[in-house]
C-alpha cells in the first residue's frame, strides 16, 4: 500500500494542544508544510526541528521572523556540525552566508 498524502503538525508543548495541522498531497515536502506552519507562528516561539529541516534559508528566515529554534542536524551533513561534534566545546557560535539561491526567496527581508 502506498501512502498517498503528507500530514504534518505545529504543536504547543506548554499547553498540549495543536495549533496546525495540514495534510496534503504525498508529493510535496516535509519542507513547504513547514513553511505553511510559520504562519501560525509569532517572535518569540521556539520551534524544535528534527533533522528533515535544517537549512541556511530557514535559518536565516526564522531570525527575520524573530523565532527562536533548535534543529536536530546529521553530524556529518554540514561541515562546521562535524567539526563542532569532533570538538571538545559545550556550545559555539558559528556564522553562515545566505547561499545565492536562496536570494531570491527570501528578498523580501534584509
């Protein structure tokens, strides 16, 4: 049996309660329905990501929108995680440039 749509959930952990809950088609991303979640979201929120979400142009969209986030990433999908987890530092600060293409998505914000 194949499954034919993509649910996803925006969940309040204080007050136990989903705030959004789309379902759609199986051929769209983990990604776009995250994006359809930030609408329900206001600065301030902290978002807690598993490993599916993680990029510079969300990254760099959630500091826009002032939410705060914590993303579980692969160790060794970019190189500064691996480099931090071989480290023997409890925490870092590392900065990344907005890669080219996404630009153009998000030209509405400085």
């Amino acid at each position: 049996m194949r499954s034919l749509a993509l649910g996803s959930f925006l969940y309040d952990v204080l007050n136990l309660v989903v705030i959004d809950a789309p379902i759609e088609p199986y051929n769209i991303s983990e990604q776009v329905l995250l994006y359809m979640h930030l609408e329900k979201t206001k600065p301030g929120d902290l978002l807690l990501l598993l490993r599916g979400y993680p990029s510079m142009a969300l990254m760099f969209l959630l500091k826009a929108e002032k939410i705060e986030f914590c993303m579980r990433m692969e160790e060794d999908w970019w190189l500064a995680v691996n480099d931090f987890k071989l480290s023997a530092q409890q925490e870092q600060i590392v900065s990344f440039k907005l890669l080219k293409k996404d630009k153009d998505f998000l030209k509405d914000y400085p």
